[in-house]
C-alpha cells in the first residue's frame, strides 16, 4: 500500500511541478506605494507625496494650506483626498519618486510635512506619524527574517511528511534533514524570495528554477550520504520527491505569505 502510494506521489509531483509558476505569473502587481496614518488625532483632508524634481504639471487640486507649507526645493508630485478606513492611501506607477517626503493636511487645515525618505523597494508600505512630523517604514531584514521562518516551516512540514512514507526514521535522521533544509532554505530566501520582495515578479519565477534546480542536486547529494536506513538510491528519490512536494507548496503558499508581507513593508 505504501509502495503504491509512493509512485502515485511521485506522479503526481511530476505532473505538477510546472503549474505553479504558470499561474503565479499571471497576475503580477503594478509597483505601489502604501503610506499608512498612524493614529491620527484628527481626520486627515489630504495627503500628498512631494518631489525635489519639478513635475511637469502642476496639480491644482492641491488645499493652500499645503501649497504655503511646502518646504524650499520640494513640489507636490501627486495627491489623495479619501483615505480609507484604515487611514491608508495607496500611490501606483513606475514614475513614484524614489526619495520623498509625505505631506498631511489635517481636518482643522494644519499642514504636516514629514522627513525626507528612500523608497528601497518598488511595493512598499511607510507609515506616517503625524504628531511628530515623521515618516518611517520597516527594514527588509525584518521581512526576509519573517519569509525565513514561515517558508522554512513548510518546508519542513511537507518534506517530513515524505521522509516518513518513504521509511525513513525522524528520530535517525532530523539533524541532517534540518541543518541542509535550513542552508538551503536560507539560499532560497535570500535569491527568490528577496526578488519576490522587491515586487520583480517575472525575473523571480525565473530565478526560482535556477536555484530549485541547484537545491535539488545538492540535496540529493548531501542525503545519499546523510541520511541513514534505505538504500542510496531510494534516499535520492526521497530527496526529489520531497522537494519537488515543497517546492509545489512553497510557491502556491509562499507567493500570498510574500505579498501579505509586502503589504506590511
């Protein structure tokens, strides 16, 4: 029965393997801006995102309480009236300014105009604190640290699962099952997963097969000698079998974790 359950697994993972990237990169965002309130004491009228280089139009929408607040070198680059429930307001285009500042006009006509900041990523989130005039957004360690751990423990999950179909002792063999997952998960982070972040969708499902491809030898390297129990070829097709499972879950479930991740960065 297992033996039986193992060959329809492992055509069924063949079978797969090329459907993920196909249908994930069918919907690639646009690059965004998300500027986020935090806590303001009082509604917020308009918020605008201003420029050191001239625009070509002039916005005529903008409150005069703005215009006068501008600081010496600094012009309005683009503006929203309608914040949402969440005190979000989103920007899009390729043309976003890389540096900026963010410019409130509160509810009572107070203008609020924040430090200058780097955008370092094409979707990002920044959040804007408008009692002290500020504006700041999280380091993309913190959100490569988080891929890690969440795309590592799936990993983990599923090739475990594999591991024990195919007869192979946990207990025998988790310091070599978890020290190459974690080195090979740290590479895919750092390669796919970081590409992810940076919102180049295309260039990212294109790298992930380099790299899964690189995985999947070294893998199956380092298991035909690590891994204890079975013999040395069914410990490769172990291997290939439980990346080729991860790799199918980690891109159906890792792509949604990577862009709710985003919208938070």
């Amino acid at each position: 029965m297992r033996k039986k359950l193992r060959t329809l697994l492992c055509t069924a993972l063949l079978l797969l393997c090329a459907l993920p990237v196909t249908a994930g990169a069918n919907s690639l965002p646009r690059p965004y801006m998300r500027i986020t309130i935090a806590q303001p004491d009082q509604p917020v009228a308009w918020i605008a995102l201003l420029t050191a280089d001239k625009p070509d139009k002039h916005d005529s929408s903008a409150p005069a309480a703005l215009t006068a607040a501008l600081p010496d070198g600094w012009y309005i680059w683009d503006g929203v009236a309608d914040l949402d429930q969440e005190h979000q307001a989103s920007f899009l285009g390729p043309d976003m300014p890389e540096t900026f500042r963010a410019a409130l006009v509160l509810a009572d006509g107070t203008a609020v105009v924040t430090n200058a900041i780097t955008r370092t990523r094409s979707m990002q989130t920044f959040t804007v604190h408008a009692d002290k005039g500020t504006i700041t957004t999280v380091p993309t360690a913190f959100g490569l640290a988080l891929q890690f751990v969440c795309t590592c423990l799936i990993t983990l999950l599923i090739e475990a699962v594999i591991l024990r179909l195919f007869g192979f002792s946990l207990r025998e063999n988790w310091k070599a099952f978890l020290l190459v997952n974690l080195a090979t998960q740290f590479l895919m982070t750092l390669t796919f997963g970081r590409t992810l972040i940076d919102g180049s969708r295309y260039l990212a499902y294109l790298l992930v097969f380099v790299v899964e491809l690189v995985i999947f030898i070294a893998e199956s390297i380092a298991f035909s000698f690590l891994l204890h129990g079975q013999t040395r070829r069914r410990r490769v097709v172990c291997t290939l079998c439980a990346n080729a499972a991860s790799f199918i879950g980690g891109i159906w479930l890792a792509v949604p974790l990577y862009d709710r991740i985003t919208e938070i960065m």
